[in-house]
C-alpha cells in the first residue's frame, strides 16, 4: 500500500483516476468516486487490480 500511495503522489490524481478506472474494469470494484481519497479507494483492490494500477502508474 505504501508503494502505491508513493505512486499516486508522483503521477498525480488524475492519472490515478484515470488508470483506477482501468484496472477496476470487468471488476465488481466501482470506480473512486469525487470525494473519496485515494488511498481509501486503492484499499478497495484486489492484489490482481492493484498489480494492474501499480504496473500502469510506474510504466510497465
């Protein structure tokens, strides 16, 4: 969790928003709604998900 708050400080929200919104696709997951932090709405993920938004924050 650390690594991806670190992550989303660097890249910013909307990127965040952005590729979240990706990585929850095909999910039950829904995306980060306005108000909601981000470190609340990446608690939400699934190790799959978050691997998917980390690999896509840092460029892989």
């Amino acid at each position: 969790m650390k690594y991806l708050a670190s992550l989303v400080e660097k890249v910013g929200k909307e990127r965040f928003d952005a590729e979240f919104g990706k990585a929850v696709t095909g999910t039950d997951i829904k995306p980060r709604a306005s108000r909601e932090r981000t470190t609340t709405a990446a608690k939400r993920l699934t190790k799959a998900a978050a691997r998917k938004l980390i690999g896509a924050l840092a460029g892989r």
